[in-house]
C-alpha cells in the first residue's frame, strides 16, 4: 500500500508529463488524473499546487490554444467549440477572443481558403465544387453566412 505523499507524487509526476508535451487546461488535467484513477483529494491537491505555481492557467491556455488553431486556420466557431470541450469556462473564452477579433478577417481567410480550394477542383462541375468548398469552410468553423456570401462571389467570378 503506497503512502498518500508517494500517491501525491505520482500524481504530480503524471501532470508534469502532460505538461511537458502541451499546455492543458485545468478541466484536461482533471479528467486525465481521474482516468488514472487517483483519488479525489490527490486530484484537488495536484490541480490547486499546478495553479499556485502557475503551471496552469485556464487563461493563458486559451490564449495559446486560440493563436495556434488560427494559424491552420480555423474560424472562430471551431475554436470556442474546441475551448469548452476543453473544460474552459466560457467568460475566458470570451475575454480571449475579444482580443483576438480585432486583427481577424474571417471575410479574407475564408477568401483564400475558397480560392484555393476552387483551383485545385476546377475540373468538377461548378456545382460540386461550391459544395466540396462549402463543407470544407464549415468544418473549419468559419461562419455559414461567411462562407456562403464569399461563395456567391467567387462562383460567379469563377463560373
């Protein structure tokens, strides 16, 4: 039987891991240490010694997760939604987005986006190709009255 200091440890140790490959939110550490079945105090411990620390901060996870996912690029809509499933509290989500909407054309992203993906199928019919690139721009979470404005666009430029 392992003393609850050693169950402690390990614990952290196990939080340290995760942390090393990525920042996590604190819902994420959560259920990763739950999954490994430790005890309830140990969790609350691990998460509020994390926080002390200021190895995790649901604030700056979002900031980081926000910046990258924009880099693919992805719409806004994706993001918040990979946000919550994240166990982020939507008062943050909000904050981190605000300051990010400022320097975020979602009109000339999903521009490029539709531009290119129209190229590469310009051998298909017009119709099919509006709907291949129109799936595309919603799974990546851009707007539907976005995506659909930009279509109407391009598809009479194009066609």
């Amino acid at each position: 039987m392992q003393s609850k200091e050693e169950v402690s440890q390990k614990a952290r140790a196990y939080a340290f891991l995760l942390l090393k490959f990525r920042l996590r939110s604190e819902q994420e550490l959560y259920s990763r240490l739950k999954r490994k079945k430790f005890p309830e105090q140990v969790i609350d411990s691990t998460l509020k010694f994390l926080k002390e620390k200021n190895f995790i901060d649901d604030r700056v996870f979002a900031s980081a997760w926000t910046r990258a996912r924009l880099k693919r690029p992805f719409g806004i809509r994706r993001i918040t939604q990979e946000l919550a499933l994240k166990g982020v509290p939507k008062d943050i989500v909000q904050d981190t987005l605000l300051g990010i909407k400022d320097n975020y054309s979602e009109t000339q992203i999903v521009q490029n986006l539709a531009k290119e993906k129209l190229e590469k199928l310009k051998g298909y019919e017009p119709i099919k190709a509006r709907n291949r690139v129109n799936a595309y721009l919603l799974r990546r979470g851009f707007s539907p009255e976005t995506v659909y404005d930009v279509l109407s666009k391009l598809c009479k430029q194009t066609y």
